[in-house]
C-alpha cells in the first residue's frame, strides 16, 4: 500500500466511525426516551 492508499483508508474509517457514533448516540437517546415515557405512563 502506498501512503496515500493508507491515507485514504484511515479517513474512510475515521468517518465510518464517526457515522457508527453518531446512530449509537441517536439510538441511546431514543431509548432513554422511550424508557422515560414509559416510566411516565406507569408513574
């Protein structure tokens, strides 16, 4: 591998990680939503 090869696939990485965060971070979020909700309803 060249070095702008090597380049190359840590950016895509880096931005496939940051994607991959950023829907974990969404997906917590929405359950910690739900979860409030339905403490709210049982409450």
């Amino acid at each position: 591998m060249t070095k702008e090869e090597i380049k190359k696939s840590i950016e895509n990485s880096k931005k496939e990680l940051d994607k991959d965060s950023e829907n974990f971070e969404k997906s917590i979020k929405d359950d910690l939503a739900s979860f409030k909700k339905k403490t709210m309803d049982q409450i």
